[in-house]
C-alpha cells in the first residue's frame, strides 16, 4: 500500500487542522490505517487509528476528544481532524497501514508497520 499525507500546517493554539492520507496500490479491506506523530529527539507515538472495513476507531488518551479519525471508501482516504489544537500537538504527523486491529495499531512495533506516508509538519503557536 502507498500512502501520501497531506494538510499540514501552521495554526494558532485552539484552531483546527485536518490531515488527509491517500492510499493506493492495493485494496483496503483487512487493513487498519493509524496516524502517528513524532518530535525531534521522541520515538514515533500512536495518535489514532481506523480499521477499513467497519471504522472501529482507537485514539491516544492525549488527543481522545477533539481528535477525529474518519475515512472515505470510495476515494481510499483517510481523515485526521484536529480541534482544540495545543502546542504540544506540534509534530510530524505519519499515516500508517497495517493488517492489524485498531487496540494491536494503538501499541505496535514500529518497525511491524507495513506501509507509512511520508509525513506532514503540524505546528501550532501558543
């Protein structure tokens, strides 16, 4: 599966982003797709995740709330919406595909993950 990640950006703190991750090359059904973030010098952390076939969703406890994890079937995408940005939120923001369940998505190891994007900049200014 190819992904590519886009709807980075900067925003002021409680201002909204969202983040699009386009798949393609192979059909979705049986996967589970993630978003994960990262900062300079901190391993790559679980934000959300969706399984394609019946939309069970999964979020990290930091974001469980005003995070929204969706996706379209009929353009193989998936959604990451963010409101009430913080500037802890700030990252590097991957999309990730695997064959797996949401709850093994939320602790899975890293070098497991068959397919990531390639990462979009979220900066928000306090």
């Amino acid at each position: 599966v190819q992904l590519q990640a886009s709807g980075g950006g900067l925003v002021q703190a409680g201002g909204s982003l969202r983040l699009s991750c386009a798949a393609s090359g192979r059909t979705l059904s049986g996967y589970c797709m993630g978003w994960f973030r990262q900062t300079p010098g901190k391993e790559r952390e679980f934000v959300a995740a969706i399984t394609w076939s019946d939309g069970e969703t999964l979020y990290a406890d930091s974001v469980k709330g005003r995070f929204t994890i969706s996706r379209d079937n009929d353009k193989d995408t998936v959604y990451l919406q963010m409101n009430s940005l913080k500037p802890e939120d700030t990252a590097v923001y991957y999309c990730a595909a695997e064959r797996t369940s949401v709850q093994a998505m939320g602790v899975i190891y890293l070098p497991f993950v068959e397919s990531w994007g390639q990462g979009t900049q979220v900066t928000v200014s306090s």
